[in-house]
C-alpha cells in the first residue's frame, strides 16, 4: 500500500458517492498507470443515514 485516502463522513448520504465516484476515477488511473496502489477509508461517525452502505458500495474500508 502505497497510500490511503480517509474521507471523515456523517450523514453525507447525498454527498458521498459523487466524492468517492470522483476519487475512484482517479485512484484507477494512477493504478493503471503502474504508479500508486492505494486504499480508500471512510469514518463513519455514527452516520444516521446510508453513509457506511455506501461507502461499502465503493469499496471503502468504512470504521467507525
């Protein structure tokens, strides 16, 4: 692992995706590039929303 990108979140429900859409776009690039590997953290703080499941969605290591 090369790096990892943590991303604090409660209750972005309607903001998430479009942020983890935009870094996993470039995440990919980079990794087919050959030139970084990395991980994608989410911390979830006691969201009361679908902030964790969404983040799962991606990908994301999501802790709380």
């Amino acid at each position: 692992m090369q790096y990892s990108l943590i991303i604090p979140a409660w209750n972005e429900e309607a903001f998430l995706p479009r942020t983890l859409t935009s870094l996993a776009v470039v995440m990919l690039e980079l990794e087919a590039k050959g030139i970084h590997h990395g991980e994608l953290i989410v911390v979830d703080n006691n969201s009361s929303d679908n902030t964790a499941e969404i983040a799962k969605e991606f990908g994301a290591i999501v802790v709380f």
